[in-house]
C-alpha cells in the first residue's frame, strides 16, 4: 500500500507548464499592495477562493496546529481574520497570541506567508464581520472576534519552472535582503 501510494503520489502534477514570473524590483513596495495585486491575479486565474489561507496557532506546549480561515481585511492593525473566542485556535491566541497565515494559489504557483503577534479588534467590528457573513440570519454572537495579526514578516513566493523560484521577503521595517 505504501510503496503504490508513493508512486501514486510521483504521477500527480507540479506546477502549471505557464508561470507567471515575478520581478520584486518592479513591484509596488508596499506588501499589503503586492498582496492585493496577486489576490486580484488569482482571482483572474480562476482561483475560487483567493481570500482562503491556512492559519497556525500553538498550543500552551508550543504544539502547532493549523485549519483554513477566510482573509477579511488587511489595514493599519494588520492582517484580519476572525474566528469564535472560545475554539481551539481563539483560546490558543488567548495563551500565545502569535499566528502564521499562508496562502497559496496552485494556478499561478504563488504562495504568501505571512507571520506576527496577534491582536484583538473592538467589539464592534467583531459584530459587524459576524453580522456581514454570507449566512448571516441576523442574530449576534458575542463569542465571534476579529483579530489582527501583526506581520513580523512577510514572504511572497512564485514557482519557476526553471526551479529559480523567486522569494522576495519584507521585515517590519520593509524589504529584507536575499
Ligand atoms: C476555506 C475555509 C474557510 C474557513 N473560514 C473560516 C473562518 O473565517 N473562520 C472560522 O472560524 N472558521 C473557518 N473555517 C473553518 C476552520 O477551518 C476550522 O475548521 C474551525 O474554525 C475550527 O478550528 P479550530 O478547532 O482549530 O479552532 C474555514 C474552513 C475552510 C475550509
């Protein structure tokens, strides 16, 4: 079983035959804007769900664990994302409020890792993103919260067919070398 299921996995696709490249010297300097940028391009590409990333927390023992979570804005306070208080990542945020996002866009072979402290919005914005979900059946709930994560830092990645895959880094500061 093993043996087939490695081989299995061999046949399946790499990255699309046509890339998109990526030059970061001709990019806007500012990530929330590059980021904006390649959500609209993936969105182009037909990515159904361009807004969806994987969200890591850690546990108490620094155990990691990560599930899907919808992007809701990106502005001064950082990068949101919104979740009930009381699950297993709200009460993991509550104990060591730093998270990891990473979101990938297999049709343009582009991956953005994002990584920070985390914050809790006011309450009011936290209402207003539960009152503003697709299935909202106007009913409020007071364990819905909006956070913001800080990046500390931030990488975007574009696959090359050539393997000179291109990693372009910002720090808190700005672009970071290499
Ligand atoms: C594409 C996608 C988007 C999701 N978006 C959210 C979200 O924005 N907020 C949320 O609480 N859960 C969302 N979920 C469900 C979470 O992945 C997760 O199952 C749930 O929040 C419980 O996680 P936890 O037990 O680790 O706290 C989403 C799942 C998928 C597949």
């Amino acid at each position: 079983m093993s043996e087939t299921f490695r081989k299995f996995l061999r046949t399946l696709p790499d990255f699309p035959s046509d890339l998109p490249g990526f030059n970061p010297a001709k990019s806007p300097q500012d990530p929330a804007l590059l980021f904006k940028q390649w959500l609209d391009d993936a969105l182009a590409a037909g990515e159904s769900q361009p807004h969806a990333c994987s969200f890591a927390t850690v546990d108490g023992s620094g155990r990691p664990s990560s599930r899907m979570l919808i992007l809701k804005n990106i502005d001064d306070d950082g990068w949101h994302v919104a979740t009930a208080r009381t699950s297993r990542k709200g009460r993991e945020l509550s104990a060591n409020p730093h998270a990891a996002l990473n979101f990938y866009w297999p049709s343009l072979g582009r991956q953005v890792r994002v990584a920070g402290s985390v914050v809790e919005l006011s309450a009011e914005a936290s209402a207003r993103d539960w009152a503003e979900r697709p299935r909202s059946d106007g009913s409020s709930n007071s364990d819905w919260q909006l956070y913001a994560i800080r990046p500390a830092e931030i990488e975007f990645w574009q696959a090359s067919n050539d393997g000179a895959h291109v990693r372009h880094r910002f720090g808190p500061d700005g672009v970071l070398p290499g």
